[in-house]
C-alpha cells in the first residue's frame, strides 16, 4: 500500500508543479490564457483524480464488516422458530400484514454469528494513530511552545486538519503566521510553497465564519463566500433548504432543531 500511496503522491506533486507553472506563466503574459487552460485543465483533473484513489484506498480500510446483518423471509411461526435458533434479532420489517388467509410475511434481520474479515483494518489503525501522533505533536511541540494559550483557539481537529483562529494582534496572515516559527519547526511541520509532502501542515482555506457541532457536523463561510457544510449520514443534496449556514448557527446558539430527509 505505501508504494500505491507513494506513486499517487508523486503524481499530485507533478500536477501541482505544472498548475504552478501554467498560472505564472498566465501572470505574465495573460495572451497566454487560451493556449495554456486545456493544460491546466487537465493538470487539476488528474490531481483530483490522483487524490481521489489515495482517499479511496484509505477509505476501503474503515469499512466495517460487522454491520452486515443475514436477512431472512418468514411466513409462519414454526418457520421463524427455526430460523432464529441461535441467531440475534437485530430488526425486522412487516412486508404483508395476516388476514384471514394468511398469517403474514415478515422480513427479519439476523445479526451474523460469523464475520469474515474483508478489509485491512491493521491499515487503518495505523493509519489513524500515526495520524492522531502527528497532530497531537504539532499542537504540542509546535503550536504552543510558539503561542500563549490566549493567542489562539482551536475550534476542530480531523484525521488531517485543524481549525485555528489566531487571536494575536500581529498575526494577520499565513505569512506573519509562519514567521512566529524557528526554523527548525518549520522544517518538521510546515510544507514550503507548492510542496503537498505528506505529514506537514499547509494552509487549506482561509475562513470568516464556522460553527463546529459535533464530529463531521459543522458548517463554515470560506474567504470567497463559498459555504461547506459537512454533515455524516445524510445527503446533502436532498436537504439543500435546511442544511445552511444560518441553521448551524440557530442549533448552537438559539437550540434549535431541524428535521433532514434521507
């Protein structure tokens, strides 16, 4: 999986250098703009694409094989009998009620006395730990041996990702952020300009407003006016009218609740 993990990296790195190449070179001459946007097209493409296969193969590592249940179709009672022997109930769903004809179909849901183990969950333990190490030692051995604790906040931490917000007067940008930092720490957490190396921090967004609720439950207003909303087990899509910005906000501060489709 590292050599996988490895070659895809490389190739976003690639990418990267020619989207960097194609939008100074548009800079600098702006004629060049036609010549040069099916090249930078194809440049984001293929990161995204390199990217995407990275986030899939870490992804098939969290699937869990214990949830699947074993469904099964009874009409009778005896049959039921002898097909729970042994077995966990975990639901069941009426699909035709009895009647004089009749005593009913039911839909039962067994929990599995057997799991066959699909899926390289070593990978993502390790994956994670690693990854909770390396964030827990650039909050510690970074972040607050450079800042008071009254300087800063953080409002979320994700497997990759932190959310800061600087309260030091001085800090008014990436740049002023970065040079708080000895040059040591740089080199250990911080990735140069243009550089996507795996394991050091680099600035994603810059945002104006967030609201964090709860794990993979928040919403926030990035520097361009574009709002994210990040909310696990629903589709977002059907419920564009109630997952907003403003409704986050309302569930916080005024306790407010609303209903989602799914």
């Amino acid at each position: 999986m590292r050599s996988f993990i490895d070659a895809k990296t490389q190739k976003r790195q690639e990418c990267e250098n020619i989207i960097k190449e194609c939008k100074q070179l548009i800079a600098l001459d702006p004629s060049k703009k036609d010549l040069l946007v099916s090249k930078l097209s194809a440049a984001c493409s293929k990161k995204d694409v390199a990217k995407l296969d990275n986030n899939s193969c870490y992804g098939k590592t969290l699937q869990f094989d214990e949830k699947y249940d074993t469904s099964v179709i009874v009409k009778e009672q005896v049959q039921f009998m002898w097909k729970i022997i042994g077995k966990v109930i975990s639901d069941f769903n009426v699909l035709a009620p009895s009647n004089n004809d009749t005593n009913g179909i039911v839909k039962v849901k067994l929990k599995k006395s057997k799991v066959t183990i699909r899926c390289p969950k070593y990978l993502r333990v390790a994956i994670l730990v690693n990854s909770k190490m390396l964030m827990l030692d650039f909050v510690y051995n970074c972040l607050v041996v450079t800042f008071n604790s009254n300087e800063y906040d953080i409002f979320y931490t994700d497997t990759d990702s932190i959310y800061l917000r600087m309260k030091k007067e001085t800090v008014v940008d990436y740049e002023s952020f970065l040079q708080y930092f000895d040059s040591n720490l740089k080199q250990l957490h911080f990735a140069t300009p243009n550089d996507i190396t795996l394991e050091l921090m680099k600035l994603e967004k810059k945002l104006t407003k967030a609201i964090f609720l709860k794990l993979i439950l928040y919403s926030y207003i990035d520097i361009k006016q574009k709002q994210e909303i990040k909310t696990k087990g629903v589709w977002i899509k059907q419920n564009k009218e109630v997952l907003i910005f403003d409704n986050y906000k309302n569930s916080l501060f005024l306790n407010t609740s609303f209903q989602v489709k799914n």
